[in-house]
C-alpha cells in the first residue's frame, strides 16, 4: 500500500500510519474504524469488496458498515472517474491533489446531472434501483462512465441504491451486471 497515497497538501507523504492517525482522530472504534481505513487504502472509494478485506466481514456485512459511515457523514456521495461512488472526502482530496497537476478548465469539467433529468431517469425507472429493486437511497448512475465517453443522455443514465452503488465502485456497467451473476452463482 505504499506509495499509492500521494503527497499532502504540505509536501509530506500522506501514508496508511498517518491516515490511522486521522481515522483515531475522529473517534472510529472496531470495525467502522477498519472499514474506514479500507476505504481509504483503497483510494478513498467504499466498496464492499476493499471493505469486506480490511474489516474482514462478509460483502453484505460490508456495504451495512458503509451505509452506517454515509449516515454519520464519514463518506459522500461522489463522481469518479465518471461513475458516482461513495467516498471518503478527506483521503479522495489527497488523491485527486495527486491525480491532477493543475487546475482543469471548466469546460472540461463533467457537468452535474440536471435534477430535471435525475427526477425524469428515476420516473422512467419506477423509482427503482436497476439492479436490486429496492426503493430506498435511489441515485443516478453512468452506465458508460464519462472517463470512456458517457454523458448525461437519458439513455446513459440508470438508477442505482447506494448499496448497489457502493458494489458497483468504479465498474462499468456490463462489468458490474456480470460481476453480480458471478455472485449469484
Ligand atoms: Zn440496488
């Protein structure tokens, strides 16, 4: 895991022990604490499978943990690379500090999903997650990630849980259908 957490704002390498330093700093205890650092070796996007490692708890154990952190305000909903993915704040500033030398134009930046169009995906979709059913926790989600081209086209978008988000991470759409049979079988 070294090396892969980049530099801090001050110049000193931000490492596992001092991101334990912070999570200890905010009053973690067992395995929301281990999960937190999961989440944070694994560039700061919970997903149940980086979780279910560090925490060592099943995957749907797992995605309970996260959905308690993003109730406790520990993670946010956020776009990466295109996809939306719970996040912790604190370690995804370092990365994209790391991950972005200067200042992106702003008309380079991906636009936000007008809430017109978010309303208008999840009425298509019944208010329903695309994957699992559930009604609860809806948000929207890239079926093409717009790193690989995707847009904002109705057609592009689907509603997704956030427990099926948190699954999801960064995946494609096709890789994550295929990864949930994968765990069906
Ligand atoms: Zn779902």
């Amino acid at each position: 895991m070294s090396g892969r957490l980049g530099q801090s704002r001050r110049g000193g390498r931000m490492t596992m022990a001092t991101f334990d330093i912070a999570v200890q700093d905010r009053g973690l205890r067992g395995a929301e604490r281990l999960a937190y650092m999961g989440i944070g070796d694994n560039d700061g996007v919970a997903t149940d499978v980086a979780v279910a490692q560090w925490a060592n708890e099943t995957q749907s154990d797992a995605c309970e943990i996260i959905l308690a952190l993003c109730e406790k305000g520990y993670l946010i909903e956020r776009e990466i690379n295109g996809a939306t993915a719970l996040c912790c704040p604190r370690m995804r500033a370092i990365i994209d500090e790391r991950d972005t030398p200067r200042p992106v134009a702003a008309e380079d930046r991906p636009a936000p999903v007008p809430p017109s169009v978010r309303a208008w995906v999840m009425e298509r979709d019944n208010w329903r997650c695309h994957y699992c059913g559930t009604d609860q926790n809806l948000t929207i989600d890239h079926k093409v990630p717009r790193s690989q081209g995707g847009t904002n086209d109705r057609e592009n978008l689907i509603t997704a849980c956030k427990t099926c988000n948190c699954a999801k991470g960064t995946k494609s759409y096709d890789d994550f259908l295929a990864y949930r049979e994968g765990q069906a079988s």
